[in-house]
C-alpha cells in the first residue's frame, strides 16, 4: 500500500521522482477496483478531506519544506491534484456506464478484461427500458394565417355555415366572366394576375389563370347545389399588387355566400357584425360604406371600430376611429342568371356574399407591423404564436 513519503529533497529532480512513484501506485491501484464498494474505498484513500493522499501531499511536502522549495513544491502538487481527481473520476464512469473513451491514454488493459468490457458496452447498448417515457417528437404550431383562417372559418361553421373550396388554378369563365366582370370590363383592370402560357388557341372563357379571389367557388358551389346555400371558402388568391407592408401578390381569402328565400340585407349586416364580434370581442361594433364590385349590387365596404382605440382614434386607425375590413353585398340578379337552371332564379331567390383578406385580420389581430412576416419563415417571428 502506497504511503506519502517525507521528502528530504526538494530538488526539482527530487520531485518529479516522487510525483512519478506517486502516479504509479495510483495506476496500480485503480486495476485493483472491480466493484462499487472498492471504488467508494479507493476514492476515499485519494481524495478524503481528512486523511487522504492528496491532503497528505499538503501536510508532508508543502508544509515542512523550506519556504525557498515552496514554490516548486506547490507547482508539482498542483500538476498531481487534477490528474488524481480525474483518474478517480474516469474510474467511476468506466464503471457504471463503459465507453471506451473515457479510459485514460496510458493504461495497459489486458486483453481479456478488455473483451469482458466490450461484451458489457454491447450489453449496455442492448438494454432497452420498457418503462422509459416515448422521446417526444415537438409537431409545431398552426401559421399564424393558417390559425386565422380556421378562425374565422370555425365561426360561421358555428352559424350553420358549410366549408367549400376550390381551384387555385381557374378559368377566366369562372374567375370573371360568371361574376359579372365582362371581357374587356374596367373592373378587370384592379384585379390584374398571372395567365397560363399557351392557352392562344383556346376560347377566351376557357383561358386558365392564378384566380383573384375566391369567389369563383361560389358559382362552382351554385352549379353543384341547388338553394339554400351557406357556405365559407377559404383559399389563397393571386394578384399583380406590389410588395409594400400590407400587400402580398399572394395572399389569403375566406369568402362567404348565403342564398335562401328572403335573405336582406339585415341578413348580411346581422351575419357579418357577430362574425366580427366573436372574431375581435364584443365591444367592436360595424359599420356599412357604400361601394362597388361586379357581382354584388348592393355592394358595401364594411368597417370596425378600432380594435386598438376602441374608436377614439389612433395612430394605427389615422385617428378614424374605423379600420375597413372587408368588402361584401347583396348576390347581383346577373350572377345568379349563371347558374339560373339550376333554381337560382333572382325573382325567387337572393342573397349575400363577402370576402375578407386573412393577413388583414391576422395583422390587426397580432399587431404584425409587416405582411412579409408571415411569409418569410422566420422562427423567431413564428414561434411567437406557438
Ligand atoms: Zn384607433
């Protein structure tokens, strides 16, 4: 068994002799540990406060050498302290979880122990603990658009409202044409896209596009259900608009149609104001400005109170008190003569019709200051709404 010695040399070569005989009893005594116990032993030999190697390395050298040795002293028992504790330390983990790493460099393994240890690693990567909770897979959150949309959807799905959609690649019978906007029609012009290449010899009608708005599906929805119709249809929409902070050639709509016997336009006003109350709380109040699009005759823009100021007026409304929100109005009788032998017949039947931009209801509900946000992907503006 190793004992610290008294040194009577305090020469460098002195020291260094006694380090390295130190160093060699460590090394032999760590082969000696094969169990828990010997190493609680073994540790408790080197590192014990009381009366451990390393305490007596400070007593037996440090303390009685000659203050001129003491500086050489302390440097060796300072080189000596950290590689005990680590030899201890690798010894441990050796033990109880075996890699191969962390055995230090240096040590002869004989080969047989080595075979042994190779046979537990592999025992080790065998083990399968049946009562360990699954790894969890993190499946992410809903788009900040996406939520919105479901949002906005889930609220007219709750007033009876059915979901349609439809294709995003439309025909200009169907984009246009059916919604009252006639070739060559002004109204054509704000609602600019992109045309499917090589389409010359084809019917005007029959031409394919990016559609402009979803509205087509509600012709396509008429054409498939005779009246009474409630539906929502929500969709992404091209237009040749400019990038600026609240306009994206690419965006979002949910469009909404409501055809039955007797439907005023109280009905719309009524339908939109509590969409608009369980979307933004119900303080927000509406409000109906007269307007204009092809297919509703009545048309309206509708406007809500500021959700920010409350009405008073702010920044964020220009000091309105009302932030405009979406167009909508009453189904005009030359749309319904589209789809008129399938019973929509406009001395019989009427109806309303909006659509709301979804960016546009996001941005004012997350106060985003750009439309671009939602696009880019960033994870540091998304995951703000996981
Ligand atoms: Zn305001």
């Amino acid at each position: 068994m190793y004992t610290v010695p008294k040194l009577a040399d305090y020469s460098p070569e002195a020291l260094k002799r006694a380090a390295d005989e130190l160093e060699a009893a460590l090394n032999d005594q760590i082969r000696r540990v094969t169990n828990e116990d010997e190493w609680k032993s073994f540790r408790d030999r080197w590192l014990s406060r009381k009366n451990g190697i390393l305490t007596r390395l400070n007593e037996l050298w440090l303390k009685t050498a000659p203050p001129e040795a003491r500086k050489e002293v302390g440097k060796c028992i300072n080189r000596v302290r950290p590689f005990v504790e680590q030899r201890v330390e690798d010894q441990r983990l050796w033990m109880q979880a075996p890699t191969i790493e962390v055995v230090s460099p240096g040590i002869e393994v004989p080969a047989a122990e080595l075979e042994q240890y190779a046979r537990r690693i592999q025992l080790e990567k065998e083990k399968l603990d049946i009562t360990l909770p699954g790894i969890p897979h993190p499946i992410g959150v809903k788009h900040p658009v996406l939520r919105v949309m479901d949002e906005i959807v889930a609220v007219f799905k709750a007033m009876g409202y059915s979901v349609g959609e439809g294709p995003e690649v439309e025909t200009d019978y169907y984009n246009f044409e059916s919604l009252n906007f006639p070739p060559n029609h002004p109204a054509r012009d704000t609602q600019d896209t992109l045309f499917i290449a090589g389409q010359e010899g084809k019917p005007a009608r029959d031409r394919l596009l990016l559609r402009t708005h979803t509205s087509p599906v509600q012709i396509r929805t008429m054409e498939q259900q005779p009246p009474p119709v409630r539906i929502v249809i929500p969709g992404k929409v091209h237009r040749n608009d400019p990038l600026d902070a609240t306009h994206s050639p690419v965006f979002h709509q949910v469009e909404g149609l409501a055809v039955d016997t007797n439907i005023t336009f109280c009905d719309l006003k009524g339908t939109l104001d509590h969409a608009m109350k369980a979307l933004f709380g119900s303080s927000v109040k509406t409000r109906f400005y007269p307007s204009f699009f092809p297919f509703t005759e009545p048309s309206a823009d509708m406007q809500v109170s500021c959700i920010f100021c409350g009405g008073k007026g702010c920044r964020k409304c220009k000091f309105s008190g009302w932030i405009e929100l979406l167009g909508c109005g009453m189904v005009d009788p030359n749309v319904f003569d589209f789809v008129k032998q399938n019973g929509y017949d406009s001395s019989k039947v009427s109806g309303f019709a909006f659509g709301m931009g979804v960016e546009r209801i996001a941005i004012l509900k997350y106060e985003v200051e750009e439309i671009q946000l939602f696009y880019e992907g960033d994870v540091r503006f998304l995951e703000q709404f996981a």
